[in-house]
C-alpha cells in the first residue's frame, strides 16, 4: 500500500468512524447516567435519516431544515422512549431495563417497516465533489462529517464541563440519591442526557445519509451495535473514550477491508470487543469512569 | 353435513382433473396437442411464477386463437409446483398420464433441477424460462465432460455468460485494457458472474487491476472503492444486486474514480439508487428490453390481460420459451409424427437443439452444446437518471 493510499483509507476510516462516535457518545452517556446499555439508541438514527429522506426526497425541503427536523425528531423520540420504556422501570432490576432497551429496538425497526415500507429509500448525496490533497483524493463530505463531530465532541465536553446542567449529569451519575438530596431533579436531569444523546444521534443520521445515502428500517441495528463496541473500546461512559473508540473502529474497518478482507471487518471489530472485554474491560479511558458523564 | 359437503368438495376437486385429463387423452391423437406448464404460481416465490405462468398462458391463448399448429390446438395443463422440487416430479407424473408431450417449466432453479432429471428419463422435452443454475442442462458443471441433458433447454442466459459479455462489451465497445471487479462474497449470482467475465480474461486482453468484494448486509464501501479509484481502471464492473449498486457507485464517485461501469441484470432500476449525476453513462446487461418494437406488442397485451406491467424479465423470457417450445413442437407436428411417441418427442428436441438465431420477442437464440442459449443481451444505459434500451450486444 502506498503512503497516499493509507492516508486515504485513514480518511475513509476517520469519516465512518466519526458516525461511530457520535452514536457510542449517545451510549456511553445514558450508561454513564442510568447504567443501561440503551440498544434502542441504534434504531433513532434510523429514525433521524428516514426524517431526512422524507424532507428531502418527498417535500424538497432545504438540507438546513431537514437536519433541524431529523435532530428535532431524534432528540423527542430519545425523550420520548426514555418517558414512557424506562423511566417506570427505573428501580427495576437492570436486567429488565436491558431487556426493555432490546424490546423497544425491536419495536422500532418493526414500526419502521409497516410504516416506511421494507426497502431501502435512497436520496442524492447532499454533499459532492472532492479535492486533491496531494496525492490523495479527499472528498468533502469526509471532511465535514469528521469536522462536524469533532466540533460536537468538543461543545459536549464544554457542556458536561463547565454548565450547570453538565454539572447536573455529572452529579447524577456519581451518586443518584445524593445528587437528588441536593436538589438536582432527577427525572430533568436523566431527561436531559437522552435529549442530548439522541440529539447527537440525530446528527449521526444525517452524516450517515451523506455517506451512504440509503435508509433502511434495520440499519441502526449493525451501526448500533458497532457504536456499542467503540463505547466499550474508549471507555464506556467516558466522552473523550466514546470518540476515540469510534475512530479507533472506523480507522480498523477501514484498513481491514484495504488489504483486502473486506468480509472480515464485522469480525475484526467483534474480535476487539472480546479482547478489549477479556484484557481491558474499562477501555482507553475506563479511569475516568469515577466520574462518569 | 357440513363434513359430508366438504368431502364431496374434495372429491370433485380430485375428479374434475382425472376428467379433464380423460378427454385430453382421447382428443391428444386426433385434433389436438397436450403440453403442460409446471411452476410455482402459490407460496413465497409466487411473484417469479405467477408472471411466468401468465405470459405461457397467453401466449397459447393467442397461438390457438390464431389456429394453433398445424391447425391442431395446443391443450395447456397447469400444475402448482410450489417451488418444491418433490411437488414438480409429482406434477410431471400427473401430466403424463394426461398425455403431455412437452413441458413448459419449472420456475426456480432447484425445483426445474428436480423435473429435468425425470424429464431426462422420458426424453421430454422441456424448457424453463427462469432457471439459471447451469445444472438444469448439465448432470455436473463442474465437470467438463459431465453428461448432458439433451432433453432440456431454457431461455435466460446462465450467470457466467453474462459476465463473458460484460468483458467482451468493455474491451470492444470501451477499448479498455484494465478493469476493476466489485462483487459480494458469498453471492452465488455474483460470483459466477466474476467467474464469467475471468474466463474471458485471456481472450480480450483484458488486465484486473482490482478485485474488491463486500460482505452480505454491509454498506460501507468507501475503503474498497479508495483501493479501486488508486488502481486507476478503464471500467468498474459490477455484478451486484441494484441497492448495493447505487451505494458502491455513490462510494465509487465519492473517491474520485471517473471510470465506466458496467453491471449485471441485477442493476434493474438502479435509477433509484443513486443519483443521475453518478449513474451517468452507466450501462448493465439485461435479459430483456423494455419499450423495444420487439416486445412492445407482448407488453401491451399483458397489461390488457392481467391488469398490471410486465413485473420482471421472466415474463417475457417466459414468453420466448413457449414460442421456441411451439416451434418444436411444430417441427414434429409437420414430420406427421404422433404425440407422446418417443419419435415425436426426439423430433421437438432436435429442432430447438436445430435453431439457428431463432427470432424471439428478446433476442434471438442459438442453443450450445449444453443447451443454454447464445443470445444476444440487451444493453441498458442510464442518461439523465432514466434507463434506456441502447443496443443489442
């Protein structure tokens, strides 16, 4: 391979690998908050992108206002789900939030089909063109997706950081009864990280249609479960660990088809779960987990 | 009484074919002969049989309208195979004894396999417009010497001839030297396409100069496609199903590679897939052409009679099929031959296995030594995000 090949497929794996990010943010956050692996946070995505495809392939609205409504949509959906799946369920066994989480995932793909139909709706590419860096051919839409998420990445990090309502979640997440005893509002609180987490889920939907342009009632199953892998992999619960995972996995399934196995890339990231699982089960950035989102 | 209704029911549907099959018998020497269709026109490929089993029922509707053979009119029986290869063997004994002497079918490959070794016993002749799988002529493919079912022909080109054309159009008709293989592991369409288009490799000259693949259900392409764009082809082919179609080449345009594709049938409407900027210039083999002086008089009578479009390039293949079935048919019919003899059946097969470019509604055909045909397929070209007819290749 040559070097401005590698530098190309780098690219290509640091696009897929920005949508990886932004939806294992999503996970790691409603884990950081509720321990609960939310497998129904795939399945929003899918939701955001038919809301793009609809704007834009049915009722020609401009891409600004489709991805205000596809984030709008996600953001209520996540909120909405939250509201009626889990919030009853909260001292429940985890187990029976988990399996709520893979309920509600299934309903949403199900409820997808009847309602969008089976097949897969396809759209033009909304942005096009590429450029030469050199030797290599970079093209725009790689370049915003990987912008776009890194500059949501850094907001996010601001917004757990340094306001209140991150101060909130932190607090949460540490220990639910104190920060409750303090007079953080718990269910405001728990709320606010699905609306964040399913907001950026609905910016992922839109980097996902820019990339492969096709939406499908199961397609947030695979990405899901990838974004999953890239949480666990960075740190679950961790934002800096969330995004690294996922470029961590795009940039790996990107080289892993380059030399020629494509067919194993769904392999080779399962196989980093089990040993990131067997020899580091709390990630690159799993230190931090003391003070979860 | 409701029980002793329902049994009576059930014996009447038992009845009602031995009937119907008594007098065909009877008729079969004198004023008219029996051929019988067998396809799956219920269960979950109903939508590949139902359209086939249409187009062989009007096109004997309209050849008897029009005085059948010979001025002898051809009586049809139908069976319901299910797409089950025990169902079809069944059906092929229920034909016989009422007295078919040739045989329209199966539908999918598996249960057309299954009928062509029976057939092969009787030397019926037998020819099905939609199975692909080179089995259907040939005890073993994958033995060069392997005995050949004589008795059977069909009227779809098999998987690897489509990919011989596909090397052939873009060495002759692009010029090109090099070309690049996208394809899905693990697909049997697509990979004998590859297989196809490699055997032609030494004979057009032309170099591979990337052979990428996908895995099943994956949708990201862009790594592959970079490798693809670097190795700089004269044409992409691609022998993928039309979704994966519109995404690769959205993610073969994305990384910046400009070359000609070319795919296989399984590109039809692609249109839908991908942008009309990308798809430009695109073209893919076809078995079929929809909208040519050759077929538009079949498609306007289909729709008139079963209310919808021609659904797929089965229907009209199927119609090909009857035609060429017909044909033979009418060579026994002349020699005075009588129906059901072993005589008459040998003289059907020997004109199909005689005919030299014989005109059907999508192409004509020649039959090879398996007796798949040598036919022309029809290219397909996307312009301005329509797909249009562009030539016979």
């Amino acid at each position: 391979m040559t070097f401005s090949l590698l530098i190309a497929q780098l690219i290509n794996g640091l696009q897929t690998g920005s949508v990886y990010a932004l939806v294992a943010l999503g996970y790691s956050m409603v884990y950081g908050i509720i321990k609960l692996l939310n497998f129904a946070h795939g399945d929003i995505i899918m939701v955001g992108a038919y809301m793009v495809y609809y704007a834009i392939a049915s009722f020609a609205l401009p891409p600004v206002v489709a991805i205000a409504l596809a984030v709008l949509v996600s953001t209520l959906l996540g909120v909405f789900v939250e509201k009626v799946a889990y919030t009853p369920l909260r001292s429940a066994p985890r187990l029976s939030l988990l399996i709520t989480a893979i309920g509600v995932s299934f309903l949403l793909e199900n409820g997808a089909q009847l309602v969008f139909g089976a097949d897969q709706k396809s759209m033009d590419p909304m942005i096009t063109g590429s450029f030469m860096m050199g030797q290599v051919n970079v093209s725009y839409v790689a370049i915003v997706t990987i912008v776009v998420s890194v500059a949501i990445m850094i907001l996010l990090s601001f917004v757990v950081n340094k306001t209140k309502a991150g101060k909130a979640m932190r607090a949460v997440s540490e220990d639910m009864g104190a920060a409750q005893l303090m007079g953080i509002s718990l269910n405001r609180t728990i709320s606010m990280t699905f609306a964040i987490g399913s907001a950026l889920a609905g910016v992922g939907s839109v980097l996902y249609l820019c990339a492969y342009t096709q939406a499908s009632p199961t397609m947030g199953s695979m990405l899901g479960i990838k974004a999953f892998v890239a949480a666990v992999l960075g740190g679950i619960g961790s934002i800096p660990g969330a995004m690294i995972g996922g470029f961590t996995i795009g940039v790996l399934e990107a080289l892993v088809a380059a030399v020629g196995f494509s067919m194993w890339k769904d392999a080779a990231v399962f196989l980093v779960l089990i040993i990131v699982l067997l020899f580091k089960p709390t990630g690159f950035l799993g230190k931090k987990i003391q003070e979860k989102v | 009484m409701k029980k002793a209704l329902l049994i009576a029911l059930i014996l009447a549907c038992f009845m009602v074919p031995v009937f119907a099959g008594g007098s065909s018998e009877g008729a079969a020497a004198s004023d008219s002969i029996t051929i019988a269709f067998i396809g799956n026109t219920t269960g979950d490929y109903a939508m590949y049989g139902v359209p086939v089993r249409n187009s062989v029922v009007m096109f004997f509707e309209q050849l008897n309208a029009a005085g059948g053979i010979n001025g002898k009119q051809v009586k049809l029986l139908e069976y319901d195979d299910k797409a089950d290869g025990t169902e079809s063997i069944n059906a092929y004994n229920l034909a016989k004894a009422n007295g078919a002497t040739a045989i329209i079918g199966s539908v999918l490959s598996g249960a057309s396999i299954a009928l062509s070794d029976v057939t092969y016993d009787d030397n019926m002749p037998q020819i099905s417009a939609s199975a692909t799988n080179p089995k259907l002529t040939v005890m073993d493919p994958d033995d060069p010497k392997s005995e050949v079912k004589t008795n059977v022909f069909r009227s779809c080109f098999l998987d690897p001839f489509q990919g011989e054309k596909m090397a052939q159009y873009a060495a002759t008709k692009y010029g090109a030297k090099t070309i690049a293989i996208f394809y899905e592991n693990g697909s049997d369409y697509s990979e004998a396409i590859v297989q196809g288009v490699e055997s032609q490799l030494a004979a057009t000259g032309l170099k591979v100069v990337a052979k990428e693949a996908f895995a099943t259900g994956d949708v990201d392409y862009k790594a592959q496609m970079t490798n693809i764009a670097a190795a700089n082809p004269d044409v992409v082919l691609m022998p993928i199903y039309y979704g994966e179609a519109g995404r690769a080449i959205t993610a073969l345009r994305a990384a910046g590679c400009k070359a000609k594709i070319i795919g296989g049938d399984g590109f039809g409407s692609v249109k839908n897939y991908a942008s009309a900027a990308d798809l430009e210039g695109t073209i893919y083999m076809s078995g079929y052409a929809p909208g040519t002086p050759s077929v538009s008089k079949y498609e306007a009578d289909y729709k008139a009679k079963f209310g919808e479009e021609v659904p797929n390039m089965f229907a009209p293949l199927a119609w090909d099929a009857s035609l060429i079935m017909a044909e033979g048919l009418k060579a026994a019919e002349t020699k005075g031959l009588k129906a059901g003899t072993a005589e008459y059946k040998q003289a059907v097969i020997d004109a199909i296995k005689g005919m030299q470019a014989f005109e059907g509604i999508t192409g004509s055909y020649t039959f090879n030594e398996t007796n798949d045909p040598i036919k022309s397929v029809a290219i397909i070209k996307i312009a301005g995000g329509a797909e249009l007819f562009d030539e016979f290749f």
